[in-house]
C-alpha cells in the first residue's frame, strides 16, 4: 500500500491533510466571534454607561435619542439593553456570516483541485485531470497568506468582517496575479514565483501591478505618499493612521467630529485609544500645530478642557489657583489674549461630542 493511501476508505492522506487545512483556516475567525469580539462588546458597553449612551444617541442617533425620550420612565437596564440591540443590528456577528460562507467556498475549491492535482501527479490517479502547476502555487500562495493574517488578526484582536472579505479577495486574485506576473519571467522560475508572492501584503501586490503595467504601457504611477495629515497628532503613527483612513478619516476634521464607537469597532482599535483621538482633534481644529505647545501643561485634547475648566471654576481655592496659572501660561505660549484663549476653551468644551467624550472619560 502506498504511503499516500489510508484505511479511510477512499479518502487519501492529501485529500486527509487539505481537509484539515480547510478546517483551520476557518478557525481563527470563529474563535474571534465566540470570545473576543463578545469581551470587547461587553468592555464597550461597560466603558459607556447608562449616561453617556444617552449623549452618544443625541449626539450620533437623534431619531433613536427624541423615541428613548418619550419613554420617561426607561431605567439605566433598559439603556444599555436596547444599545446593546442597536450594537448587535450594526456590528452583530451576522455580518461574517456570508464573508465567511464565501472563503469556505473558495478555500473548499481549492484545496479540492489540489488535491485532485497532487493525486495525479503522484501517479495515484493516472484517469483524471490535473491542473497546472502554476495555478496549484498561486493557490496555496494565498492559502499561506490568508492563514498567516487570519492568526496575526486572532492574535492581536484585529478581526473585522472587511478583513475576511479581504480573504475573499485575495483569493480571487491570486490565481491570475500569479500567472501574470509569472509570465514575465523565465518558465522555470514562474512557479515559484506565483506562490511567493504570499510574502507580500495584498496592497503591495497591487502597487507591484501597478508599477508592471506602468513599465508595459509606458504609463506613470500616481500614488500618495509622505506624512498624513492624522500623523500630526500624538500617539497616532503610520499604521494607526492608515486604519483611519481605511474608514474614510483622511483628515483632522474627519476624525474630530466621527462616531467613536463605530469608528473603534471598524477599525478594530481601542475604545480609549479612538476616544483620545477624537479627543485631541476636537482641539487640533481650534489651535492647529500650536496645540503641541499646551502638552506640557496637560491640554492634549477636549476632554482634558473640559477638566481643566472644572477646576477653573472649582471652590477649591488650590485647584483654582492652579488653573487660573495654567491658563495665564498657556495664553502666553500661544501668544493670546487670556479671555481670548479662554473663550477658545469654553467653545471646545459647548461642543456636544466633546461634552460626549468627557462623559466617557470622566
């Protein structure tokens, strides 16, 4: 008996091992949704509370906030019991079902003509029909980088939906990116070549096409690069800043006044990471580059305006006192009038989403 049959019938060793690896790459992301995404739901609703998801619907669901209102008498339980079914509807676990249905799908092909490919190579099934080599490499290029990423992503809790659809897409591409890139080398090298693109992430497999078709066609390549513009705040780098601007926030402005809650959930990022975001651009805008001056006095963002003119009108005679120091210093680093810089202040604090962030904060 050949070491590729076993006693399961007619199933093979190959057709054993490709089930598995079917198997497994659905694992990461079911084990996403049946632990982590339920914490980071029940961390979210922990971290809002009954108050602040009333200003979250005033602020960002007026409809839902004028019918919560003429219920008068909904207690704190059934706040955060019909956020939770407001959550559940817009970032329920049914929207993986079908990415999921769909990479199931393509995956099972796949690994099937692998199978049915490596079986006749092989000898083992000298009647049937095998694919090029080609095709079976680029294949499995894309299973390897899939599986990576999906484990990466388990890892470090960064699981969205868009990024299982990402999957999907790579797998679409994969077979003709690999025998078109593959074709402008030399025969021998093509196969090899088509699965090691796995190395690369699915947006530099993009720009590399991009960059062959421009040298084909004697085209230019157009492409963004240098500093964002979300770089200029603290704590936010390159990767962070990319997140953002995969949900649309290319600027300042875009990330002062976004939905923080959906924002964390589409980008999969912290809670009190997008809060601090928005929390500084909220200020950016007033200030701009000058608001690096007020980080050393503890005024990096709205929420901490909003506690800085608590204690501006505190009866606490030391809390005061500090204030109103911090305030005449802070004036002066901006070259302001103090009643100028002042009013500035109070407008940050008057907005509602930085009065939102403050509740959060607080």
């Amino acid at each position: 008996m050949s070491l590729l049959q076993n006693p399961f019938g007619n199933l093979t060793l190959v057709g054993l091992a490709l089930f598995i690896a079917w198997v497994i790459l659905l694992l990461p992301a079911v084990f996403y949704l049946l632990t982590t995404w339920k914490n980071r739901r029940e961390l979210l609703v922990g971290k809002l509370g009954p108050e602040a998801i009333k200003l979250y619907y005033e602020q960002f669901f007026p409809h839902l906030a004028s019918e919560e209102s003429e219920t008068d008498d909904a207690d704190e339980k059934s706040i955060v019991r019909e956020f939770k079914s407001h959550f559940g509807r817009l970032y329920g676990r049914r929207h993986y079902i079908l990415p999921l249905l769909l990479i199931a799908v393509l995956a099972a092909v796949g690994l099937r003509a692998t199978a049915q490919s490596v079986q006749v190579w092989l000898g083992h099934n000298p009647s049937g029909s095998a694919y090029p080599p080609i095709v079976i490499s680029a294949f499995l290029g894309a299973y390897a980088w899939v599986l990576y990423d999906h484990f990466r992503r388990f890892r470090t809790g960064d699981f969205t939906s868009h990024d299982i659809y990402s999957a999907v897409y790579r797998f679409l591409i994969a077979i003709p990116l690999g025998m078109s890139i593959a074709a402008l080398l030399k025969d021998e090298v093509g196969t090899g070549v088509a699965f090691m693109l796995a190395a690369f992430p699915t947006t530099t497999l993009i720009t590399v096409m991009r960059r062959l078709a421009g040298q084909k066609l004697g085209l230019g390549e157009s492409g963004a690069s240098g500093t964002l513009e979300l770089e200029k705040l603290q704590c936010i780098g390159r990767a962070n800043a990319e997140r953002y601007v995969d949900e649309g926030i290319t600027t300042i402005a875009e990330l002062a006044w976004a939905d923080p809650v959906d924002l964390s959930i589409k980008t999969n990022l912290q809670f009190n990471f997008v809060i601090d975001s928005v929390s500084q651009a909220l200020l950016w805008v007033y200030f701009e580059d000058r608001v690096k001056k007020l980080y050393p006095l503890s005024l990096r963002g709205a929420q901490e305006v909003c506690s800085f003119l608590d204690d501006l009108a505190s009866d606490k005679k030391k809390e005061k006192a500090a204030a109103e120091q911090n305030l005449a210093t802070a004036a002066k680093l901006l070259e302001l009038d103090p009643e100028v810089f002042l009013y500035s202040l109070l407008s940050v604090k008057d907005d509602p989403y930085a009065q939102f962030l403050y509740s959060v904060w607080a």
